[in-house]
C-alpha cells in the first residue's frame, strides 16, 4: 500500500514526497483504496449483467455522504493497513482523513437516509443505482456573528473530489420548454432548450468488500459549448444562453428541507436528474431486452419523496410517444415500475407546481397528466385530484403513478393513511406500506465510535456490523459489573474526546464528568428546539437560585442548521447563542450548567456528538417527525431518549423498553385534541409559573440587554399561537428532565439503561429496512447466495 500511495503521488497527483502537501498525500491515499474498489464493483456490474438481475433504481434529489476514506478503509477491512502505511510514510493518518470536506449533497434526514440505504443495498449485495445531481455547492456553511446565523457558499469541489469517475460517453440530452406536436393521434414533444446530462459514478463497497453499487450523479452541461453562429454575427448574448442554463442547473442545493419556494429552477432540477436517469436505465434495459413491457421484471425505481415524481410522467411519455404504446398500458406499466416514499405530513412540504409553470416547462408532461388524472377519475370517480386550483399536487401524482407507497416509521405510516392520503388509501388500500428508517451501523457504530465498537467485538465478536441484531447478545450483560464498567469507559473516552474539541473550536471547558445533552438537527418550529433552550433557561432559573441543591450538571449541546429565509428558526437560533452567552458566564452555575452550539453542524460533526452522549432529545411535536434517524444513532451509541411519541421513537421505546426512555408531552391524537380549544397556549402557561417566569425574562431582555425588544415577536407568538404546543409540554418536559437528572446520579443503573439501549436497536440497522422496501416493494433478489434470507 505504500508503494502504491507514493505511485499515486508521483503519477496522479504528480507530486514527489518531498513537495506534496495534505492535500497531495490525502488524495494518494482516496486513490489507493479507490483502486482497491475496482474488482468488486466490475464482479458486481458483471454478474448483475449476467444473472439479468433486477435492479433498484433509487431516485434522490440528496445524497447527504459525508466523508468517504474512512468509510471505505473500513468496509475493505484496510484501516490498519492505511495507517501503518501512512505512518511509514511519515503522515499523520487522522490529519488526513480531517483534510477530506463533507460531501453535502443533502439537507437532512431524508439525504443522510439514502446515503445509509446505498451503504445497506451494496452490504446486502443488491444490484442497484443511486441517481441524483452533482451539485456544485452542497448545503451552505454555517457560522455565527454575534449569534446570528449567516451563510457562506459551500465548495467541495473546489478540490478534486477523489472517488468519482467522470463518464463523459454516458450523455443524455434533457429538454425543457417549446411545444407539441400532435398529427395523428400521435403526440412528438419539440422542446426549446437542451442540456446535456454527463454522469459521474462513485463506486459504493459494501462490508468487506463483497459488493459493489454505483451511485451515479447528474452534471450539466451546454449542448453547444458555445454558439459559433451567433457569436459570430456579434449576438454575444444568445451565444451564452443555452450555457447559461446548463451552468445553473447543478449549481446549488435548495437549502430549503421543507417549504416549498415554487421555484423554475427548482422543477428542472427535478426534470434533469430524473429524465437522465430515465434515460440512462432504459438504455441499460435495451442492451439485454427488446420487449418494454418487461421493463417492471428489470427494473425498481424508487422515489425518494416526491422530488423525482415527474418520473411518472416522464416514463409514460417515453412509452407512449416513442415506442407507441397506448396511453392506458403506458401508464399501467409505468406504475409497475415504480415506489414512492413519503417523509413528510406538514402540508407546507407537500411539492405543488403550479399549472402554468409545469406546463410551461414541460408543456408535454403535463398533458400526460391530465391522461393519468382523466384515467383515475374514470375509474374512481371522485378520486382526489392531482390537478386542483391551478395547482400540480406531486403527492397525488406520485401516489397515483406508485405501485406501493410507503411511510418511514409505523406511527408515520398510520398518518399517511388516516390524514394526507386518506382518501386515495380507501380506494388503494393495499398500496400503503411502512417501512421504518434505518440507520448504517457501518458508520453509525463501527466507524464513529471505535471505542465502543471495539468493546462490543471483544465481547461478541465482529458478526454484528453486517447482522446488527447480534447486539441482542449485550443484553445480559446489563447485570455485569466489570462490562458496565467498560461501557461506561468507552462513553468516556468518546467525550473526553469532545470535550476537547469545544475547548479548541468553541473556546468553552466542558467537564466530561457532567451529562451531555444533545439535540442536533435542522431547526424547524415541530422539532422545538425553543422548547429545549426555554427549559434550559428554566433550570438555569433553579442552579442560580439554589447552586448547593444537589444538581446533575450538564452540557447542553445544539447543533443544526436553519433555512435561509425562515425567520423564526434564525430567532431560535440568536436566542440560544444569547442564552448560552449569559448563562455561560454565570459564577454562580459555572460547575452546573454550559450551553455549547458550534456552528456548521454537519456528518462529520455528527460522528464527534452522537458517541459522546448521554442523553439525545427527541422532542418533537407528536405526530410531526415522520421518523427521524438521529434518535437511532443515539440509542445505538448507548444514550438514553428524553422523547415525545413521535415517529420512530415510538417504536425504539418499544425496543428498548419504556423503563430505558424518558418519555414526556402529548401524544398524536391529543395534539388534534387539544389543537381544537380555543387559547390552548394562553391557558397552558398561565397554569405554569415556571414557565411564565422564563417567557418574561426573554420579553424584559434578560439575554438580549441591547435590545430588550429582540424575542418579542417569538414570545407573543408562544402566547397567542403556539402552533407546536411547547406550552402543552412544557412542564412535563421540565419534569421529565429532572427524572433523567436523578437517574444520572445512579452511574451504575444509568450504564445499565444506557446498555439496553445499544443491546435493543439492533432492529433499526438500514440493513433491516433495505430487506423489507426488497421483499415488500421491489421484488428484488440478493446477488449475494443467502444474503437476504
Ligand atoms: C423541497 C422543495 C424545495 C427545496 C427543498 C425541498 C425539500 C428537501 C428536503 C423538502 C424536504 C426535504 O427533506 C425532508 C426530510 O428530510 N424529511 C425527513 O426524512 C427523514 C427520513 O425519512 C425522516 O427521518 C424525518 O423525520 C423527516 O423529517
């Protein structure tokens, strides 16, 4: 391997040992286990072609990687030899490995989801291909100034990004705009626009090297570089216009991971990626079928949300208009072919497009969805309708264009079909299926938290990083002093190990003896993280009053990122940075309470957090969160759930055992409930002293002195409105928290909680949920003999 990175060196990065910089030995490196790759991902394209496998097209407009020479080191079982061969060289391998940047693709759970479903589908040794777009800038930069948020362009591939290959043979055209032409029953789209589709593969190995994926991503490029014509009768102009197109299409990532902005730019985004990928796995079709209506024996597409909906559309044009299939069998056989999941109930996420704009873009596509809604109407009448007010509603036209929809946890899934989908699962009823989130314990567990999972090898063995229910095994080790001993030493090391880094990038000594708190995720009012720093205040109130009372200190750690243009998330955001600026400096609480947010929270920050916890907050609004995935990372690093009935925690409770969660606040239907009385928010607090007292300090200005108006809008608001019922929760949430406070006190019972914990959650390894969308959705086969069985 040494001679392989210096070869490197030399001949790709065309550096000598003595000149090359970080950058230099840290891209020899990604080549090197790059190399180590290629067999398995040809074995793997060869057998697939061989065995005319099934594939699983997973169509995802993010793909939230992180960072890959750790990832891939470790699933090739060549970590050890990397770090000797880099020491040897005189590097220093974790230097290295900190030099990689996030690969950003993505906004949050739903992109870090399909990252962990690509990592469980090559483990698992299912041929299948992610798609999606190669942004140019993933998800902005975070910082702060004077606690505000402010966000600074992102630039990944700003470097050579070292795992792709550039497939400039694999283009396709994508058109948008002009008009139809129908002669003879026949419909031929002429678009006015056209970019070219160039894919870029990054090979994704599954544990131990056994398998191997693609994920393919989308560039953009002009169709003609430069308009020679034009340009040459002086119409400077025109000659970049179709440049211009291609060069903004991949440019950024909608930093947005719930609101939809109705944006043009947005909708080819969409259009782009999905008619390449189309195209792309059509043509793959054809190299070994002649036949299109085998289509749904070859391929599984799955939309990941329904960002890739025009898929449909797409689809059936392409069947309709090009190989001549009627409208009605077009639109049957395109359905066989296709998965929709949904993520989402908040009904200001649900994707509409308004009528003008879909048709102006894709004048084509949306005739054809006028044919599937004339199809569905005649045959439910009353069925509700994809084309309403003007509007495209991409939740119907997907539901309609699925054979299977599915939710991301149980409770998710009941909500699917009793609220945004209620009536379309009447007339479906077998069409809604759930599939609970899962995480990869490759990087969740194996990778973040070498502490633990070496530990848990000694102890079991190593079958548990690709059967994670092996972890079952710990659980009797609860009543086993020495192992809780060990456990709760591995916790240590891992926040001895942040402890250390808040003091270098925040500036803040934390004591690693005190309960790390952590709740990280994007900002959004449903996931109250306003909740959280109010009840922070709260007991702030309580250590200051009364320092000598007997408190559990504790380290109250944030982290997350909120959409540029959603004003209450940046106030949230300030009035945690203003808390933590006031109560940081406190003498009186010093021993007892920090309140830590490091800005830019991201993958890589997450794999520092989640092995250094003690208690993760799951605290949103029930019957909002639609899974998560966070709280399962959490449970498997051994914290414990201070958490709602929410999305996934409700079934990790359930795993775990209600005795091992801190459960508080309103459950799902008494949400509904309570949403009906009149000033719910109003009469909440004022049965809450508690509460009251912390509101007023923020309206007086007690953490915002030079501006005492600051929070007044985000207080009233609380008073008057409080669509997410943090008043509701409140004190049950305050109550909660010191329940966990004295549990803490009790190391011994705490390490036994936290043990089940890690013991329980072996059910949410994305290995499990890839077997079920297999079995469930895809009718798709293991290339591996026995993997799936
Ligand atoms: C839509 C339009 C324009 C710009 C951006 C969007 C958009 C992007 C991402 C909308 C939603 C996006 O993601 C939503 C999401 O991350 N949902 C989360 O999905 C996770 C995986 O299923 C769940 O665990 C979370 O509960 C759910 O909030």
């Amino acid at each position: 391997m040494k001679d392989d990175i210096l070869a490197h060196l030399r001949y790709s990065l065309g550096k000598d040992a003595g000149h090359a910089a970080i950058y230099d030995w840290r891209m020899a490196l990604s080549l090197t286990l790059r190399d180590r790759m290629m067999d398995s991902w040809f074995q793997s394209t060869k057998t697939s072609y061989d065995r005319h496998a099934k594939r699983v097209y997973y169509l995802s407009m993010e793909f939230l990687i992180g960072r890959l020479v750790e990832d891939v080191a470790a699933n090739l079982g060549l970590v050890e030899e990397a770090r000797a061969a880099v020491a040897e060289l005189g590097q220093d391998y974790d230097l290295l490995v900190k030099d990689e940047p996030d690969a950003a693709l993505g906004n949050g759970g739903l992109g870090r989801l399909a990252a962990c479903f690509m990592d469980s589908l090559a483990t698992l040794g299912i041929p299948a291909m992610g798609y999606g777009i190669r942004y140019e800038h993933g998800l902005f930069e975070q910082d702060f100034v004077e606690g505000q948020q402010i966000e600074k362009p992102e630039t990944w591939l700003q470097q050579r990004h070292a795992w792709e290959f550039e497939r400039p043979e694999v283009s396709y055209k994508v058109g948008f705009g002009g008009h139809v032409h129908h002669h003879e029953g026949k419909a031929q789209w002429h678009p006015h626009e056209t970019v070219i589709a160039t894919a870029f593969d990054t090979p994704v190995v599954g544990w131990q090297g056994r398998w191997g994926n693609t994920l393919r991503l989308w560039s953009a490029r002009p169709q003609k570089e430069f308009d020679l014509a034009s340009f040459n009768r002086g119409d400077y102009l025109a000659a970049s216009r179709s440049e211009a197109l291609a060069r903004t299409i991949c440019r950024v990532l909608y930093p947005d991971d719930t609101t939809e902005s109705g944006k043009e730019l947005r909708l080819k985004q969409e259009y782009f990626f999905t008619a390449a990928s189309i195209k792309d796995l059509l043509r793959r079709f054809f190299t070994d079928h002649d036949d299109i209506r085998q289509l749904p024996d070859a391929a599984a597409i799955q939309l990941n949300d329904t960002h890739p909906a025009i898929a449909g559309p797409e689809l059936v044009r392409i069947l309709a208009d090009e190989h001549g299939l009627e409208m009605a069998e077009a639109i049957d056989l395109a359905r066989r072919c296709l998965g929709y999941t949904n993520h989402t109930l908040l009904p200001e996420a649900l994707e509409r497009w308004p009528e003008w704009l879909l048709g102006r873009v894709l004048p084509r596509h949306l005739e054809i969805i006028r044919a599937i809604e004339a199809g569905q109407q005649a045959q439910y009448p009353g069925s509700p309708r994809i084309l309403d007010h003007g509007n495209v509603n991409m939740g119907e036209l997907a539901f309609i264009m699925a054979h299977k929809v599915n939710g991301v946890s149980a409770l998710h899934t009941d909500l699917v079909k009793s609220t945004v989908f209620a009536d379309l699962h009447r007339i479906h009823p077998t069409r809604i299926v759930n599939q609970t989130n899962g995480i990869t314990p490759r990087r969740w567990l194996h990778g973040c938290n070498p502490a633990l999972s070496g530990l848990i090898t000694r102890e079991i063995g190593e079958g548990w990083a690709a059967d994670l229910e092996q972890l079952g095994a710990l659980r009797t080790r609860t009543g086993d002093p020495d192992f809780l001993r060990a456990f709760m030493a591995a916790k240590r090391t891992n926040k001895e190990r942040l402890s250390n880094w808040v003091q270098d990038h925040c500036g803040i000594a934390i004591d690693p003896d005190a309960m790390f708190d952590v709740q990280i995720k994007r900002i959004h009012e449903y996931k109250r993280q306003l909740m959280n720093i109010l009840e922070t205040i709260a007991l702030w109130n309580e250590m200051h009053a009364n320092p000598q009372a007997g408190w559990t200190p504790r380290v109250k750690i944030f982290g997350g990122k909120a959409a540029p243009g959603y004003h209450v998330a940046k106030e949230i955001i300030r009035l945690i940075n203003d808390v933590a600026a006031v109560v940081n400096n406190d003498p009186v609480t010093k021993d007892l309470l920090k309140i830590v947010y490091p800005p830019n929270y991201n993958v890589t920050m997450a794999e520092l957090l989640i092995p250094a916890a003690d208690l993760s907050e799951q605290i949103s609004t029930a019957g909002k969160e639609a899974s998560g995935t966070g709280n399962m990372k959490f449970a498997l690093n051994g914290a414990l759930t201070i958490g709602t009935l929410d999305g996934a925690n409700v079934e990790i409770r359930e795993h775990v055992g209600a005795e091992n969660f801190f459960l508080f606040g309103l459950t799902a239907e008494e949400v509904i409930e309570r949403r009906s009385h009149h000033g719910y928010a109003r009469a909440a607090i004022e049965q809450s002293p508690r509460m009251q007292k912390v509101l007023a300090q923020i309206a007086e200005g007690r953490f915002s002195p030079q501006e005492p108006g600051r929070y007044h809008g985000l207080v009233g608001n609380l008073w008057d409105h409080d669509h997410f019922l943090v008043s509701c929760d409140f004190d049950s949430y305050f109550d909660t928290q010191r329940r966990a406070d004295e549990a803490f006190k009790h190391q011994a019972t705490w390490a036994a909680m936290a043990l089940s914990n890690t013991a329980s959650v072996g059910w949410f390894s994305s290995d499990r949920t890839i077997r079920g969308y297999a079995r469930d959705i895809w009718n798709v086969h293991s290339a591996i003999d026995g993997q799936l069985e």
